[in-house]
C-alpha cells in the first residue's frame, strides 16, 4: 500500500525562558491503511490519535525536544494500549536530551506518588535519532538529517519516495523557524538550512511544524537574505 500525508493542525502555549508564546503547531501522520509513523505530536493526543484511527502507530518521531513536541508524545505512542510494552518507540536526537531530560523532571516534581515521580525521571527515547538514519513506512523510506540552531537535536526528515521535506521548527516558510521569532542559536541554524536545502530538488515539498507548506526552491531563494537576522541577533 502506497503511503500518504495526513496533517493534523493543534494549538497550545509553549514557555521558553519564562516567557510564554501561543504556538500552532503542524503534526504529520505518514503511512498507509495499516500502520503510520507520527512527527511531531503537540497539545491534543485526542485529535491525533483520531486521525490515526484503528491503525498501528510504528514511531513517533520528535525534530526537535522542545516541550510542545512533548508534552503528548507518551499518549500518542501508547495509542490507547495500557501495556507499555504494546507501545510506539518514540525518537529524538541524543543533543537535545537536556531538554527532554528537563521537561519530564518538571513533571516529576509535580507528581504526589513517588513511584510515578521515579518513572518521569527515569523516561527515555526508544530510538536516538542520527544523521542518516532511515524509517521505512507503507513503501516509503524516511531519511533524518541532523540540523542544528533551533535546538542542538533539531532535525529535518526526507522522504523522496513521498517528494517532502518534514522541517520541523528548523525551517518555516519565509523565515527560519523559531519560536515566537526567539532563536537560540541562529547562525547555526542557518548553516544548517543552507547546508540541507543546496543539494536537494527544488520543487520537492516542505512541511514545517508550524505555519503553511513550502518548496526547496521557495526557501532556497531567500536563504541569504536571513544573514541580517544573523546579525541582528548578535
């Protein structure tokens, strides 16, 4: 069975250095009639997990480690099954353990019963995601590729079998992606977004985690005029 996109749009609020921003974010659910990988669950488990409906969820993949891409990520790998052994592996880069490492301490913290305090604390990804590293989905091959800026583990995924680009909190349209226009270390990032967008197709689709689609050649375009943000942020 071929596989497809499906993308489900949920809205939250997400603090970084006590500041609060509204993010709408984009979740993908790539697969076929029978099994589907997610990237990049945010906010509400209910909406995803309805748009998966009775098929198996085979991974969730996380481009980034900031806590809006965590805080449904253990409900939507558990898809409804109590037996955590029944559950998705969830995948993230190992540089953004620090956050994730962060954000389930904080949960921790607020829990009463010890025993479930530990089991937050202890929590880690299934699968640490690497540069190269391929997920194969209903016929189609899911390529990673390291981008770091956004975030240390921020990642980008390839599909070309499905002709996109899944750029995560890397890349938006128009801009680099960021949160509430805050980047943490953006020359970096910029690096990354030319390193990532120079050898690819430009007509092949990009799917960012917030805001509308783009193409490679849409962003490749417009990758050096962001060298004033660079400076900018300096």
């Amino acid at each position: 069975m071929d596989a497809r996109i499906e993308q489900v749009v949920t809205s939250g609020t997400l603090t970084l250095d006590d500041t609060e921003y509204d993010v709408e974010n984009n979740t993908y659910i790539v697969g076929d009639d029978d099994e589907v990988i997610v990237i990049d669950p945010a906010y509400d488990a209910e909406a995803i997990l309805k748009e998966v409906g009775d098929r198996e969820v085979m991974a969730v993949i996380l481009t980034d480690g900031n806590e809006h891409h965590l805080n449904v990520v253990l409900e939507v790998a558990a898809a409804g099954e109590e037996d955590e052994d029944d559950w998705a592996p969830i995948a993230m880069h190992r540089a953004d353990r620090l956050l994730w490492r962060d954000y389930f301490g904080r949960l921790a913290k607020e829990e009463e019963d010890e025993d479930d305090a530990k089991a937050l604390r202890s929590l880690e990804p299934d699968i640490w995601l690497e540069d190269g590293g391929v997920f194969e989905i209903g016929e189609a091959q899911l390529e990673v590729v390291h981008t770091p800026g956004n975030t240390p583990g921020s990642v980008c995924v390839i599909s070309e079998q499905l002709g996109v680009l899944f750029s995560g909190d890397t890349l938006h349209r128009g801009r680099p992606g960021s949160i509430g226009g805050v980047y943490e270390d953006l020359r970096k990032q910029l690096n990354s977004i030319g390193a990532l967008l120079t050898p690819l197709p430009k007509d092949l689709k990009v799917l960012p985690a917030q805001g509308e689609e783009t193409t490679v050649g849409d962003e490749d375009a417009r990758w050096e005029t962001w060298g004033s943000l660079a400076n900018e942020d300096d």
